[in-house]
C-alpha cells in the first residue's frame, strides 16, 4: 500500500452515527448497523452525514493504490468502532485484486468481476466478513446470516464467510431463476453455508429474508442478520470503486488489462483506442494490482459519467456516495432491464413496486428494489432526475450488444453489463450524454455462457469459476412462505 494516510493528518475524528430510514430521532453506531442488518423499524440504516474526502486523498487519486481508496472511503463510516491498523489489516486481506478501468472501443468499462467469484458482490461481501468476524470478537452465540439473491450476491456472500468462525449463512434464491454456475456457487460449498431454493422470485426471496429478521419471536431464538445490500456494511465499500475510476478517468489514464479480463487474443483486433494503447497492451504481460502502471486513456480527462446496470439499487446508491464524498463524477446512468421502476419514476416521479419479470440479465430481476428506500432517504425526485438518468433495455437489445461488442471491440460482455452498453447507446442516440463515458461491468461474461456463448462463441473462463463449476449443488426446496423459512430456520 501507499500508506498515504499514514503521511498526513486525518480529519476524521467524529464517530459516525447511523438511523432508519423510517425514523430519524434514534440513532445506532456502525457495529449495530451492520449486526442487526435491518432497523427494528423494517427500515434501512443510513449514514447521519455523508463524510468527505480529504483534499489530500481527491488530488491523488488517478495513482493512488485501490487499497488506499477504499481504506480512505471506509475509514469515516467505521470511525470509533475500527482501529486504523485494523481497517487497514481487512482492506488488505479482502482486496488482493482490484477494479481496472479498461478502454472498450470509445468507452471506458470498469471491471469488477476480478474477484474470487467473478462479480462486483465481492468488493462488498469480503469486506463485511472480515468486519463482522473483528466487531464479533469474544462472542459466544453464533451469528446466524440470512441473504436474498438474485444471483450474483449469493455466491459472494457464501465464498466471503465460507468458514468464517461462529458465522452461518443461508442464502434464499429463486428456484430456476439462477445460472447452473451460480447455483454452484451458492450451494456447492456446504460447511457453514446452507442454500435454499425458492418456488418464486427474488422479490419473494427478500420478502422472506426481511420478515424472518423482523420476527421478534426467531431472533431470541438465534442472533441474526443480513448480507444483502440493504446492510450498510456491504454498501460502502462499493463506493471505494467509483471513487477509483472516477480518479483514473479524470487524470485522463485506464489500467491495462486483468488477468480475467474477457478480450480476444491480444494483438488479434483493431480495438479503437489508438495505436499508443494499443501497442501498450500487445506487447505488456497482464498485471496484478500490486504491479498495475497506467496508461493514457482513449477519452478526454474530464469528470466521468457512469453508468451502473441496476436490478436492487444498492450498487447506484454506492455511486451516490461516493459522488457526494466528493469524486469526480459527473452523472449516473441507472440501466435496467424490463424490471423498470426506478427509470419509470425518475420520469413521472411516482413510485409504483411490481412484480418482477424473469429476464436473461437476471440479477437484476428485481420490482420492488430494496434501496430506493435510501436513495429517497437521501434525494428529492428533483435531485435524482439531476444526478441519475434513467433508461431500460429488453432482451432482444441485450442479445444483440453483446454480439455487437464483441464483433467490433473484440470483448465479450455479461448480459447485466450489456444492459449498461445499450443504456448509453440509447441516450446518445437521444442526445442525453456528452462526454467521457464509463460502463460498470458487473459480472464476468462466462458466469452467463448459456447467453453469451451462442452468440460470441466461448467466452474465457478464469481459474476461480473452473472450479466452482466442478461442485455439487447441496440445496433444499421451500415454498415462498415465511412459515416454511421460519420453520427451517
């Protein structure tokens, strides 16, 4: 690491508090926030104040190591309740890899499947291990996990306190709604992961999850608590990854590509960055974070539109705090699929939840998104149609992107990222965005091969999603009743 903040004076001294979402009168510190996951109230915890970065830390960020932004982004959340040296001990153990900010023809995607499973769940779910095994320290009752996934956060969560110490973990996923790989992912650990399957969709899923945690009668039964981004403890250090790449594109640099970054042979196509990057990356080897030197970027220097493929809004609402914590960035783009009631209230201002519809981007089969909660918590309408725009793709503009992209960038994409590439098709076609553009690439392209194979022709897979395709699913099967979670439980 940098150890930049260990060369200068910490403004931070205050220990943040934290209150519902649906009562601002009690406050709690970050070790109950993150332990209890939901507010007694059903209500999600929120941050009193959103804390800024030093002026210190936004001039350097285009070097700064990813270890550092997220340390210096963590840091004033966990105030009073973390000892430096100990929030520097976890930012080190959950991050061996990092987020590149990688050019895509004449974009930027930001690349966070470099993880152990290959999606941006990790980034937030090793954090929260390694912080729930510190604030847990001397227990003597078991902390019994409860998470809600419509793909990706389950195999995150379970891979992230798989045999974490007095912890266990139940992971609820809608039965027939996931990949064969992510239900390998989920269900192919045993030990202290037990994974249930079921007969519904993910919004039932995250209704059984809150009302099992809401049940006064189960929890002086068993000590419980979430994994989903509706707790905060997942939430922040997703901003850390907005934060560097808005670093990175406004010092006008990218990173070279990772080892799982999901291009053709290197050298094979013309990518359209320009033949400086070009050579650059054909004739480099790849680079961990630890070796990783930055090279020009293929748009202008200017503060960074992004936009997130959105399905439960905890990922968007990690850009917003960022945003406020004060990284350059100028606009969010909110891209969902048919599921669109976040666009369709930024439009109307009308907030309606619905049912959820099966689609092949499918972690973001979500109607009713936990986290529009915070985000009204924290924006008017007004200030969201400012800030976020809002646009939705179908399947058929999915498939095409991807075979699009790949053809003429040479890169494959994952359907929920090929969301975020047709959002910012559509607005340029419409005359909505300027400028330069980031795509946040959410999942590797080969946890979604029954999509994108077809059309592409094999993606690459990395090391880490070969093995755990080579796992046995261990599941059980529950009606979408709370009676029968209950009971299981």
């Amino acid at each position: 690491m940098t150890r930049l903040h260990q060369n200068r004076k910490l403004c931070y001294n205050i220990p943040m508090r934290y209150y519902s979402t649906r009562n601002k009168n009690t406050f709690v510190n970050f070790a109950t926030a993150a332990l209890t996951g939901l507010a007694p109230d059903g209500g999600l915890f929120v941050p009193e104040v959103i804390p800024q970065y030093p002026s210190a830390v936004l001039s350097s960020l285009g070097t700064m190591d990813y270890r550092d932004i997220a340390l210096e982004t963590i840091k004033p959340y966990v105030q009073g309740e973390m000892p430096d040296s100990v929030l520097e001990d976890i930012t080190v153990s959950a991050y061996p890899f990092g987020a590149p900010l990688v050019g895509v023809g004449d974009r930027l995607v930001l690349e966070l499947f470099h993880g152990p499973t290959a999606a941006f769940k990790d980034f937030g779910a090793r954090f929260m291990a390694r912080a729930f095994a510190y604030l847990r320290r001397g227990e003597d009752k078991p902390l019994h996990i409860l998470v809600a996934t419509s793909g990706d956060t389950g195999g995150a969560v379970a891979d992230g306190f798989f045999e974490v110490p007095g912890i266990s973990v139940t992971v609820l996923y809608p039965k027939g709604r996931i990949t064969p790989l992510q239900e390998r992912q989920i269900a192919g650990l045993g030990g202290n992961i037990s994974a249930l399957a079921v007969e519904g969709s993910f919004d039932d899923c995250q209704h059984l999850v809150k009302a099992a945690l809401a049940d006064e009668a189960l929890k002086k039964r068993l000590c419980l608590s979430s994994a989903n981004s509706i707790n905060i403890s997942r939430l922040i250090p997703q901003a850390a990854y907005y934060t560097a790449a808005a670093g990175r594109a406004s010092s006008g640099k990218t990173d070279p590509d990772g080892n799982a970054t999901p291009r053709v042979e290197l050298g094979t196509r013309d990518w359209g960055l320009g033949n400086d990057v070009r050579k650059y990356n054909e004739s480099s080897t790849r680079l961990d974070t630890k070796q990783r030197s930055l090279v020009p970027s293929p748009q202008s220097p200017l503060p960074i539109i992004l936009c997130v493929p959105s399905g439960n809004f905890g990922n968007l609402t990690a850009g917003l705090y960022a945003l406020k914590m004060g990284a350059p960035i100028r606009q969010f783009i909110a891209a969902t699929n048919v599921n669109k009631t976040v666009p369709d209230y930024l439009d109307s201002g009308e907030y309606q939840a619905r049912i959820s519809q099966a689609t092949i981007s499918n972690a973001m089969d979500v109607g009713a998104p936990s986290n529009f909660e915070r985000m009204a918590a924290h924006f008017s309408w007004e200030e969201m149609r400012r800030i976020i725009l809002g646009i939705s793709v179908s399947d058929d503009e999915t498939r095409e992107t991807i075979a699009q992209v790949h053809t003429e960038a040479g890169y494959f994409l994952d359907p929920h990222s090929a969301v975020g590439w047709k959002g910012v098709d559509k607005l340029l076609a419409e005359n909505k965005v300027t400028g330069s553009v980031g795509i946040l690439s959410t999942a590797h392209p080969a946890k979604f091969s029954e999509t994108v194979d077809p059309l592409t022709g094999p993606a690459p897979v990395p090391e880490s999603l070969a093995r755990a395709m080579g796992r046995t699913v261990h599941s059980q099967t529950i009606p979408a009743d709370v009676s029968a979670l209950l009971e299981m439980l």
